[in-house]
C-alpha cells in the first residue's frame, strides 16, 4: 500500500492543524483555570490583605 503525496500532504496539514489549534486552546483553558483559582483564593482574603495587595499593584 502506497500513499499518494497529495495524501501524505492532506495527513500532514491535518496534523499540524490540529496540533496547533490545540496548542492554543490549551493555553486559554491554562489561563481560564488559573484566573478562576486566583478569584477563588482572593475571596478567602480578609479585607486587609485585599487592600494591601491593592495598593501594591500599580495603576
């Protein structure tokens, strides 16, 4: 059995489109999760630690 290239080159243009599409949605799911954990552990703050992280950050 032979693979024809323009065969080889649909298997491959499929695999890099689903690799980096991956790639990137990956990324968003990460940084979803992430923001979700940092609001999860910002409402167990007591108001003085949220007022002193506050005035930290810069404007």
């Amino acid at each position: 059995m032979s693979i024809d290239p323009s065969s080889l080159l649909f298997i491959l243009l499929g695999f890099a489109l689903t690799f980096f599409a991956g790639r990137i949605l990956g990324k968003r799911w990460r940084d979803r999760r992430r923001e979700r954990a940092e609001q999860a552990a910002r409402e167990g703050e007591s108001r003085q630690v949220r007022r002193a992280r506050e005035r930290r950050q810069p404007k």
